[in-house]
C-alpha cells in the first residue's frame, strides 16, 4: 500500500478494526466469565497473527508471492477468529480483508478471493458450536460489506494507477518540450548565422572590392580616404565572422537535464538516474537517447512489477555512447518485442546503432543501446 496519508488512513482503519472485532471477546476471558482452554489459547494466536500479516502486506512493495501470503494469513487468522469467538464482530475482519485484496492481488483475483471467504464465513457460522446466530444472514451482511469494500479499493486503486499515469506522461511533455526547445534554438541560430553570412556579409564584400579597385586612381587624398573605408570594410567583415563563427557551431542539447525532467515524474518504481557529464550530443541523438530512456521507464512501469529502476547514459571507449537501463523486475523467459521496442530498434539501427535486451525470470530485464556520437565526448 502506498506510503500516503490516506494510505495511513486505511492502515489506522485497520488496526482499529482488529481491535473492536476481538475486544468484547478479550473482555469476555479477563472477566472471568469464561476460561482459558484449547479454543482460547487457538483464537488468541489468531488474533495476533492478524495484525502480523496485516502489517506484513501494509510495508513496502514486496513480491506477490509475499503479498499473497500475508493475505491468506490474514484470512485463516480471521476464519479461526470467526470459527471460536461468539461477539458478532468477527466478519468485520474480512470485510478489512476485501480492502487489501484488490491493491495486494489485483482486481481478477481478488474478486473471487472475496467470494470464497464470504462462502467460508457462511461454513464456519453453520458449523460452528460456539455461534448463536443464524449463519446465512451474517455472512450474506459481510458478504456484501466485503464488496464494497472490494470496490472502493478498486477504485482507488485504478484512481492512483491513472494519476501516476497522468503524472509521467506530463513528465514526458516536459522532457521532449526541453528538447524540442533545445533543437530550435540551434535551428534558429544556424538560420541567423546563414541570413546574416548570405546578406550583410555578401555586401559587405562587394564593398571591399569596390574599394579595393577605387585605391588604385590617383589622388593622394583620395587614395588616403579609401584606404581608411577599405580598413573599416575589413573590421566590419572580422566582426560580421566573430558573430558568425559561434553561432554556425553545433551548440550540445542538455540532455541530462531533460532526462531528469522524465524521471521526476515517475513516481513508482525508483529511478536511479547516471548522466555523464561529458557528454555532447547533438539534437537528433540526443532525442533518439530519450526515446530509449522513455521506452525503458514505460516497460518497467507498465510491465515489470519492478522497484527500482537503473539508468545510465555515458561515452564509450570506441567514440559512441552507451545507454544501459536495468529493472529489478519480474523479468521473463523469453522476450517478445511489442510495438515500443520494436520502434527503438528501428530508430537506433537507422542511425548505426545497435540494441540488446536480456531479461531472465525473476531476474529483472536489461536493454543496452549503443549509437555511434557524431558530436563526440570532450
């Protein structure tokens, strides 16, 4: 569950729930109206077995096998609690249960997880001694405080899913606008750099031409001040290629800063972000890095179920620069391309690059990028 205030919320919900759900029955054994035998010393194990696994599903991400486990512990814990206590509050941990489920399982298996215990409750109401009331209509009330419970958590869940959603995809617009913006800045540079070459420069030359022909006449005066607009002809022509000069030179895209744009707003799973600092890329491979980067962080987001995510962009030794990202994902035997990969291989093997992806079961996947730099690194 996430780390939240609301997620605090619900896990304060839940203890609480656990408390009200046994205390009438803990008041009723230190009250003396009832002794400690068998029955007793089984439901008060379950009852601390609830809030062990409760708090077990609470923390962190864990794996889905843990997160399954601690849910079947918190149903037996409940089913136990429910078969020998008598206070009528019993189902209410189930119904905490159907809460969890849909957020630690996922909506198709949680669905039916709330049906076979609502089916339990109504087993363990019929055939238990201890119980007084009729089982049917309990476990029909529970049934139906487990469902909506099951449905708000679903929605919530789908809720987070789509804010996280919304939260990279606005994280990528920032991204690409700072490239975007980078590559048109150096477009618009190289077309000062050309009108200015192409215009005044063109008739500032013509200038010293003319002049250079008008020094040779005679006249000393005359030749005196022609001389001195052909040396300002060529001041004019030096600082006309001082302005020039700089801007026709291919100005590097802050890559690292768009990169860290991306990864801000990737909420879950945690991005470990390795930019080397020298680097110089021009605009069309520094947009085809952050395809790759982008496609590595989708995958991991959508597909791996993973914690952390590793990333590094640095030079290579054969002058190209080398892209790794790593999860720690659920990984996969085998890996089958979908349309995002598939478009990445294209884009980096047209620019002479080469992409590998190795992912192993349980082991997370890795893709490696290599495109050859045509603005080296320093």
């Amino acid at each position: 569950m996430e780390r939240t205030d609301s997620g605090r919320i619900v896990v304060a919900g839940g203890f609480a729930t656990w408390a009200v759900a046994g205390l009438p029955q803990v008041m009723t054994w230190t009250a003396g109206n009832g002794h400690l035998d068998t029955r007793s010393v089984a439901w008060c194990a379950a009852y601390v077995a609830f809030p062990l696994a409760f708090l077990v599903a609470a923390t962190g991400r864990r794996a889905l096998a843990r997160r399954t486990a601690a849910l079947a512990v918190q149903t037996v814990a409940a089913l136990v609690i429910l078969a020998l206590g008598d206070t009528g509050f019993e189902g209410a941990l189930l119904v905490v249960i159907a809460g969890q489920a849909p957020l630690l399982i996922g909506d198709r298996a949680a669905l039916p997880w709330v049906f076979a215990q609502t089916a339990a409750m109504a087993a363990v109401d019929a055939t238990s001694p201890f119980h007084r009331r009729p089982g049917f209509f309990a476990a029909a009330a529970y049934g139906g405080f487990q469902l909506f419970a099951f449905g708000a958590a679903r929605l919530a869940r789908r809720e987070a899913d789509a804010r996280a959603e919304l939260t990279r995809t606005h994280a990528e617009l920032l991204a690409t606008r700072e490239l975007f913006a980078d590559a048109t800045r150096t477009a618009e540079r190289l077309r000062i750099a050309r009108d200015l070459h192409d215009g005044l420069g063109h008739h500032l030359t013509a200038l010293s031409l003319q002049l250079e022909l008008a020094r040779n006449v005679e006249g000393d005066r005359a030749k005196e001040a022609v001389e001195r607009a052909h040396a300002i002809t060529k001041d004019l022509l030096g600082e006309v290629r001082g302005v020039v000069g700089p801007l026709r030179e291919d100005v590097p895209v802050d890559l690292a800063h768009a990169l860290r744009t991306l990864v801000a707003g990737v909420p879950r799973p945690r991005v470990h972000l390795e930019v080397a600092s020298d680097l110089r890329l021009d605009a069309a491979l520094a947009h085809a890095i952050f395809r790759c980067v982008q496609e590595a962080l989708t995958n991991a987001i959508r597909h791996a179920q993973a914690e952390n995510v590793y990333l590094a962009v640095a030079s290579s030794g054969d002058g190209a620069v080398a892209v790794t990202a790593r999860d720690d994902g659920r990984g996969a035997t085998e890996v089958r391309p979908g349309h995002g990969l598939s478009g990445l291989r294209e884009r980096i093997e047209g620019m002479g690059g080469t992409l590998e992806i190795e992912a192993r079961k349980g082991a997370g996947l890795t893709l490696r990028a290599l495109l050859p730099a045509r603005a080296a690194a320093l």
